[in-house]
C-alpha cells in the first residue's frame, strides 16, 4: 500500500480531481499555500495499491502541466534591496510535486 500526496497548482485541482474519479482513485484534497510564489495549491492525499501507483502518477502528470507566467515580486522589507528586481518576472508555475510513500496499514471506518 502506497501513499501519494500530490501538491498541485489550484488551476489544474478540478481538472485532476474529476480525472482521478474518473480512473476509480479515492483522494482527500486539501487547500495549501506555496512557499515560493505565495499562491494557492491544492494538496491530494491517495491511498492506493502498489500496482496502482504508476497508474496514479500517470493521471496527475496528464492533468497538472506546467506553464509561464508572470509575476510581481515583493518588495524587500528591511531586506537587502541590492537583489530587488521591480518589474513582473516570468517563472515557471504549475505541473505537481509528488510523494510516494510507503504505508504500514490503511483503514476505512
């Protein structure tokens, strides 16, 4: 039994949401917030089968495709302004970060 935990923009949460349904994976979603950029994630939790984890991975990596976009930065408070950049900067959002973890028991009341 494996543990997926899936960080994914909140752009492509509904998107796989419905997909992984759709493929019989049972998930709890939780709502989070990246470090780096500040913005909304969603956050999938997925128990599955071990021989059901390449098939999860495949789901999310079809339905969480990175992108381009813009981006204000925040100004430094009190920090070091020598590396302030003050126009929009263009990085790289969305896609998913994902762990597979081992799971010792799995119980459904």
């Amino acid at each position: 039994m494996k543990m997926i935990i899936a960080v994914v923009q909140d752009q492509d949460s509904n998107k796989l949401s419905s997909a992984l349904v759709e493929h019989n994976f049972r998930a709890t979603k939780l709502a989070s917030t990246g470090g780096f950029l500040k913005s909304g994630n969603t956050t999938f939790m997925i128990g599955t089968e071990d021989a059901r984890v390449e098939k999860a991975l495949s789901v999310i990596r079809e339905n969480c495709q990175s992108r381009e976009q813009l981006v204000a930065p925040v100004s430094p408070m009190g920090g070091n302004a020598d590396s302030y950049v003050p126009y929009p900067v263009e990085v790289e959002v969305g896609g998913a970060t994902v762990f597979v973890l081992p799971i010792e028991q799995f119980h459904h009341f």
